[in-house]
C-alpha cells in the first residue's frame, strides 16, 4: 500500500496550487519533507482550464474553459507573475460589434435612438446602452454608500432571490433586453441575493476594469503549477479517480480507481479535495463524509451553472471584411456570444468562437452529439468526462446549424470550417462552468464548513464552488489558500497582495 503525508484529489487550478505549495513549503510534523501525490481521473492537467492548439493555428488559442481574469483579481495576477507567465490583453471590440436582438441587426450607437430598439422600454429606461442599464438598475436595488463588507451579513437578502429583486426596479422588458444583449441567461438568473450583490459591488470602487488572459493559454497556469510541484518530488497520478473515501479507522484510506476498473488503496495523513460540487456528490454511497447531514446541507448550497463552447477554425477570417476583428457580438439566437479570436499570421486562418452558452442554450447545442451523460439524482453511474469533438465533419448538423445562426447573426453566408471543438461542462463529473450561491444559503457559514467539514477528519474541500469569486480563477485560489493556512499553518506567500480577502 502506498503511503502518503496528503492526497490532493483533482489537478485543476486549486489542486495544484494546494499540491505545488504542500511540496515546496510544509514540513511534515516530524520536520520532513512531504510525500504529497496529486491524483487526477482525466489525463491532462487544467480541469476546467482547457486550451486546445488548433490545427493549421500555431499562434492561436482555442479556450474552450476559463479564458480570462479581470485586473481587480490581483491574487491570481501576482500569482502568473511569480511563475513568469506573460500575459496579453483579452480582445476588445469596437463599435463594428454586432447585438442581432428579435431578429434586429444593431451596433452599440443604435441603442440611443429608442425606435430602433425592439423593445418595450419606459421611458426611463430608452436610449441607454444595456450594460449602463443594468448598472442603473443595480443602482436603484442599492444606495451608493453601501459598505459591501457587510452586505452578506444581512440576514433577510440571502434569502431573497436577485431576479425577484431586479423585478422590483425594472420592467421585465429592460431585464430582457439586459439578458439578450449581456450573452448570459445565468446573469440575471435567481440566485441568492446578498452574495450576487456582493459578488457585484465589491469591486464598483475599481477606476477601469479590464481583462486579461495567458499567451499560451489559461491551462498553462495549472500546468506550471503541476510542473513546479514534480520538480520539487511530487507526484501526479493521472488515470486516478477517487473511489472511495471510507470512515477512518486511524489513519485516511482511500481508493483510486482507473477507467479500466484497476483499483489500489493510498493510506494518507490528509486528504485536499479540490473538486467541483457534482464530483463530490458522485462519491455519494463511497464517502464517510455523507454521514453528515450538515455537509450535505451544505453541498447542496450551490448550483452548477450549464455551459458549453463551440470553436470553429476557418481557412479565412471571413468577419474580417464586415470591420469585425476581435472582441464579440451578441444575439438571442441559441449560439447567444460569438467572439473573434484573431487571425493566425502565418496562413491567414480563422479562429472563432462561434457559441458561448448557457443554461436552456446548452441543452440546444448538446443535443446535436448525443444522450447528456449525467442525471438528476446525487450518485450517476454515467461518469464520463466532457465530449470534446474535433473532427466535426463540416455536413454534421451541428455545423449546419451555427452556420445559419452565424449567418443570420452577421447579415452573410457563412463558409464551412476545417476543424471544430465543442465542450459540454455540465455532463459529468464536473456539473457545471462555474457555480452560484442558493436563495437561503448562509455563504458565511457555509465556506468555513466545506474547509473542514469533519473537525475531527484531516478531510478538507476547496475550490470556486464555495468561494466568494464563483466562476473565476481568483475564486479557487482563494479557498485553496485558506486550507493552506489554516489547515497546514502555511504563511501567506509574497504574491498575495496585502489586506487580500480570502473569503470567510
């Protein structure tokens, strides 16, 4: 049986960087250097960080998971620039970019001219571009003094919904003007009030906002992260999906299994789950933390939020004639974002990112390569990764079919791509791009538990789930470096900004 001082499960963002900084800087009690293994099911580092080189686009990146950090996320910055990652500006569009609402072709200027908006706004709310609209909406739901430190601490807004309190400032065609053109159903979607408001206000104070991304890619973050922790002897394990987490006797045994159905048992001192919420309810019946009614209280606090991408690579960058070079348009067509990747230098291809999806957008786009591997009840039997496709025939018809959506959206006929890559994250085991806080969950209390939620097991759980920033890198970062402080007294490390709030 092999012997560890810490199993960390999931080589995702919050995996490597609780496995990288375990094996660089924590001594065992005995004052030893750790045997730390990082146990991924996948055979590749990232876990939702996903970039794919496209074929014949030696210079361009296919981001089919996160692809980018806003410039107030200063954790994960400091971060990229203690590993000597460069960075580059994430696209920006410019007033070619395109909104195709209910069937109408718009650029931003036109949404100051009232009548070319088919919508039915109060007066109030004509002439105002979306994005201000729903700032002024946010504006109203709160008054400009608000301390958002102590927001979340209001008992009665996390039990209210953040689409029942929008309903109470705008009409519900404003709202769905905001939905169409922002590119996301999950926006304006029902969640729990006080940690949406928070989530959105904590950084009004920031002068610009901009965005950010990798020159070779977000995966390359986790990647450097995996590489630093096996230069300093760690070990990743991959083809190693936990099995089974059984009460402990003394010291933590756990099972990993590999997809040829090889089991072998670990007998470690800790164990760091790094998971998404739907991983860890795929233990369900195989983990002695399920004893508890508390941690499954807790668990269900948060809801996965579907997503999908779809990348098309064409042998010429055909939106480049109508003015459109990066950035993105918007539409309530099904594809909902479309964003322009750039032109490869070499040949002059194409890369776009022809749908970002959604909630009821990515059952649409889902349905085109068959059954959805995962179901509605805690414990699947359907644990099969994400479906990526790049050898899409240009007749499949889901080619077919964003063909016309793109050509509906920009107004000309749309050739064939040579290659396309299409992800589903919310099929198993990861539930979901990103997550989101439950009307009636008490963040506050909640965070601190999944940290630990035994006091008296070694087991520990982070990652953007349970977090303050969901959806983001910053939000893994944040939760993983709590269990590294509190649970192995670790110093915060120099690229940590000072006065940084981790969560609660």
């Amino acid at each position: 049986m092999e012997e560890l001082d810490v199993a960390v499960i999931g080589a995702g963002v919050a995996g490597c960087y609780t496995a990288w900084r375990l094996q660089t800087e924590w001594k065992t009690p005995e004052g030893n250097t750790p045997r730390i293994g990082l146990f991924e099911r996948s055979m590749r580092i990232g876990g939702r960080l996903h970039t794919i080189h496209p074929a014949e686009m030696p210079n361009l990146r296919a981001e089919i998971g996160g692809m980018r950090f806003p410039s107030f996320h200063r954790f994960v910055l400091g971060l990229v620039d203690h590993l000597g990652l460069e960075t580059r500006p994430f696209l920006e569009g410019n007033a070619n970019n395109l909104f195709y609402l209910r069937g109408k072709r718009l650029k931003t200027e036109d949404f100051a001219h009232a009548d070319r908006i088919p919508y039915n706004l109060t007066e109030a709310e004509r002439g105002i571009q979306p994005p201000l609209l729903f700032k002024s909406c946010l504006a109203r739901m709160l008054p400009q003094e608000l301390d958002v430190d102590r927001l979340r601490a209001d008992e009665g807004l996390c039990h209210r919904g953040f689409f029942h309190q929008l309903l109470q400032v705008a009409s519900h065609e404003a709202l769905q003007l905001i939905q169409d053109a922002g590119g996301y159903y999950s926006a304006l979607g029902n969640s729990n009030l006080a940690d949406m408001l928070y989530t959105l206000l904590s950084h009004r104070k920031e002068a610009e906002v901009h965005f950010v991304t990798l020159k070779e890619g977000l995966q390359s973050l986790p990647q450097a992260m995996a590489s630093r922790f096996e230069e300093a002897g760690g070990k990743v394990h991959h083809d190693a999906r936990l099995h089974e987490l059984p009460h402990p006797a003394d010291d933590l045994v756990i099972s990993v299994r590999s997809e040829g159905g090889d089991t072998r048992l670990v007998k470690t001192r800790h164990v760091v789950l790094a998971l998404p919420r739907r991983s860890l309810a795929l233990l369900l019946g195989r983990c002695f933390l399920f004893d508890s009614r508390q941690f499954v209280h807790d668990l269900e606090s948060v809801t996965g939020q579907a997503a999908s991408k779809l990348f098309l690579g064409f042998r010429q960058a055909w939106w480049s004639e109508l003015g459109l070079e990066s950035g993105r348009s918007d539409t309530d067509l099904p594809m909902r974002q479309c964003y322009y990747f750039g032109t490869e230098p070499s040949n002059d291809h194409g890369l776009l990112m022809a749908g970002y999806n959604d909630g009821r957008a990515v059952d649409f786009w889902s349905g085109f390569v068959g059954e959805k591997l995962t179901d509605s009840l805690l414990e699947s039997r359907l644990e099969t990764p994400p479906r990526i496709l790049d050898e899409l025939t240009p007749d499949s018809s889901m080619i077919e079919e964003i063909r016309r959506q793109l050509s509906e959206l920009h107004g000309i006929p749309v050739p064939a791509p040579y290659v396309a890559y299409f992800v589903d994250w919310s099929a198993d085991p990861y539930g979901g791009g990103w997550h989101s806080w439950k009307i009636h969950a008490r963040s506050r209390e909640v965070m601190p538990r999944m940290r630990q939620p035994f006091k008296s097991h070694p087991v520990y759980v982070c990652g953007e789930a349970y977090s303050l920033d969901q959806g983001w890198v910053e939000g893994a970062l944040n939760t993983a470096e709590l269990v590294l402080q509190e649970k192995f007294g670790l110093a915060a490390p120099p690229y940590l900004p000072a006065g940084h709030f981790l969560g609660d």
